[in-house]
C-alpha cells in the first residue's frame, strides 16, 4: 500500500467514516487491533444500512477482523480536510473506543494484527524511567522548532508548551544551548511532573513540529541536529491518514478515565491477582505505581472481592484470587484519589 501518511484517500462518494480503537491488556502489555500490518485501524465508510454509527463501526470491525465487541463508547469526531470524496467535500470520521479482555479475543482475519501501543508512540513508556530518545532527540528537536518562531513571544509561549507536555521545568529549557549531547546532570531533578494523560498534547506537538512522518511538513526545514537514519522508527511506527492520532485521544482519554472510573475492570479476566490488575494498570500507565498504596487504595474503595481460590503460581507462594464486585454500585475505581506513582 503506497500511500503518503498525511494524504492518502480513496476517493468515494461518501463523507463519513467510523474508526475503531480496540484495546486488549495481554502477558501485562497493552495492545490496540490495527488492520493492514498495522497501518490502519478498524474503519470503514457509513452505510444507509447502518442503523447508527455504533451498528457500522461494530459491523466494520468484525467483517475486518472477526473480533467481536463489548464496550463501547464514542471517543471523538474528526474532520480530515486532506481527504476529500469526489464531491470534494472534506471527510468526516467518528472514532470509538472499544475493550476486549484476554479472555474475549478472538482469532483474526489475516490482516488484523494486536500491537503494542508503545510501539507508536515509544515516549509514553515510562514502566523502565524515561526513555532515552526523550532527551536525546526530542527535546532537543522541539527547542529548534521553539527557537524557529517568528518573534520572542511565540519562541517562549512554544517552550511553555514543550515544558508543560514533557515534564520540564522553565529553568532546564532557559538554557538555549542544550543540545542532545549536553548531559542532563542535576537538571532532572528540576523536572516538572509528569502527566500520564497529555499523549494526545505530545503527539500533537511533534506532528505540528514536523517530527513525525505523518506531519505534511515532515521532516522539518528548521532541522540542525543530524537524526539518525532510522529516526522515523524511533518516533514511533506511523499510520495511514490521522489513525495514530485516534490512538493518541484513545490513550488520553484511559489514562484519564482509570483515576475516576473502573474501565480496568472492563480489560480484565473474570479472576485475577492483585499483582496482575497493578500490572494491567502499569500497562495502561506507562508507570510504576507503589505495590503496598495500590492496594490500600484497592481496599479502601471495596472494589474487588476474594474469590477463596489461588493461583497455580509456579514459583513462590500461590497468589490469592479476586473478582471485581458486581454487587455494588461504582462510581470510580480511584475516587477522589490519583495512581500511587513509585517515587
């Protein structure tokens, strides 16, 4: 399929589509469904047969990838003004968030494939500190691209942002001299938190900085650090039209969503340990959280409840098992309360 990134559109009469994420937690990795080795998601045109949106993306990603579907829930509507049908109308797609547990998934069609979500967006792995290619290519391409503004406001509101979406404080981005070769030191320690949540602000960033390959000005005219030839695979493996930045607001709006609302429950197997649920919810993270908090928090919110058997464990002692209780009405799974981050 030799399309570009940004471009790409096989022109049709219609004007709407529906685009899937499907997120499955397997072996503690969270995994999205793509379609066309891992290019595209799910999607496909509304038909007049549709009764609504729900029944064509449901109909969509089951003729595409014959994994049926549970929850569900409308993520956001789109429109890609670089894809126009033969009218000349610009496209309209309405995406959806989907969950599948372990146990749901099906076998698939040939050209559905589950990938890692890590493997688009490498910078949201947090689960080993923080990757490498932040601070050795990233920022220093992002303070380029601040440097590139017209005037001295837009030069400092850019590394507001820079600072406000990676984790930096004003003090490490003062120091117009950084370059990828200049050694963090103590400046680390002078980091902003880092906010789980913001993949759709970072990812946004590097597309309107020319960082990723699916950006139109793609790679960047300012460019003075030399990259490496396989920077595009560092960056995260693009996607045809904007699906990676479905994924993107898909990731946001989890992150989100797990601090005030059980969706993990939704990605879980009917009984689990308490160390594969911290697992799944790393996974979903991109962060280590603190074993003996988590579980406070766990019993402090009544949300789970023993099942009186254990597990087959292989090694050490057999871990008790637990289900999520059914009987109670929920309103959260982290009321009023944030992940216990490891320090």
């Amino acid at each position: 399929m030799t399309l570009s990134y940004s471009h790409a559109h096989q022109q049709g009469s219609g004007t709407t589509e529906v685009v899937a994420v499907l997120v499955a937690i397997t072996d503690h990795i969270a995994r999205v469904l793509t379609v066309d080795q891992g290019k595209l998601l799910p999607n496909g045109p509304l038909m007049p047969l549709h009764r609504s949106l729900q029944a064509g993306v449901r109909q969509w990603v089951e003729e595409q990838t014959q994994q049926p579907l549970g929850y569900l829930e409308q993520l956001y509507t789109f429109v890609d003004t670089n894809r126009r049908n033969v009218d000349g109308h610009a496209l309209v797609y309405v995406s959806y968030l989907g969950l599948v547990q372990e146990t749901q998934m099906q076998a698939l069609q040939s050209q559905a494939l589950w990938r890692n979500w890590y493997d688009y967006f490498p910078w949201e792995n947090h689960l080993d500190g923080m990757p490498s290619i932040i601070m050795d290519f990233i920022i220093p391409m992002l303070l380029e691209w601040a440097s590139s503004a017209e005037d001295s406001v837009a030069r400092q509101r850019r590394r507001q942002r820079i600072g406000l979406c990676w984790g930096l404080s004003e003090g490490f981005l003062a120091d117009s001299e950084f370059i990828k070769t200049e050694p963090v030191g103590d400046k680390a320690d002078e980091s902003r938190e880092w906010i789980a949540e913001h993949v759709l602000l970072r990812y946004e960033m590097l597309y309107e900085a020319g960082l990723v390959p699916e950006a139109p000005n793609y790679p960047p005219n300012y460019q003075t650090v030399e990259l490496p030839s396989d920077w595009s695979q560092r960056i995260g493996i693009p996607m045809y039209y904007d699906h990676r930045r479905v994924i993107a607001t898909a990731i946001s709006r989890l992150r989100a969503k797990i601090e005030y609302r059980p969706l993990i429950f939704g990605l879980m197997p009917d009984v689990f340990t308490l160390s594969q649920l911290q697992q799944s919810v790393e996974a979903l993270s991109g962060i280590r959280l603190h074993k003996q908090n988590f579980r406070r928090l766990l019993e402090s919110q009544n949300l789970v409840m023993e099942t009186g058997e254990s597990s087959s464990a292989q090694r050490g002692r057999p871990a008790k098992l637990y289900r999520f209780r059914h009987d109670i009405e929920l309103q959260s799974l982290l009321m009023d309360s944030k992940l216990p981050k490891r320090k």
